[in-house]
C-alpha cells in the first residue's frame, strides 16, 4: 500500500480561471479542464502550484488564465 504524502499548507497557489469554451476543442483540453475543477466561463479554482498542475495549464493554456 502506498502512502500518501501531506500536501504543504503553506505552499504556494494559483488562481486559474476559465475564459473560453471547450467546445470545438479537443476533448482531451475539455477533460483537462474540467480535472482542473473549472465548470463555467469566469469559474475560478486555486491549485497548488506542482509540476502536475503547471502541465495542466500548459495544455490548455489557450482558454485560462493563471494569477498567483
């Protein structure tokens, strides 16, 4: 059995907001998004700034924005 790390608390995050559609993108791009916990235009989420978090946005990059 794996264990599972205690994520920092104090680590930095990132604000990343939706500002496009999906539609008529790849459905990976849409699945992505919605991984990322985003559900509507202007819907905002903070994630914790990880290397797996940073490929996340980097993919989509096209329809969010990121603030810090």
């Amino acid at each position: 059995m794996s264990k599972k790390t205690a994520s920092k608390t104090g680590g930095k995050r990132l604000t990343v907001t939706l500002i496009r559609s999906t539609i008529g993108f790849n459905r990976t791009q849409a699945e992505t998004v919605r991984g990322m916990g985003l559900r509507r235009i202007r819907h905002s989420v903070e994630l914790p700034d990880t290397p797996e978090t940073r490929g996340m946005i980097l993919k989509v990059r096209h329809l969010v924005t990121v603030s810090e």
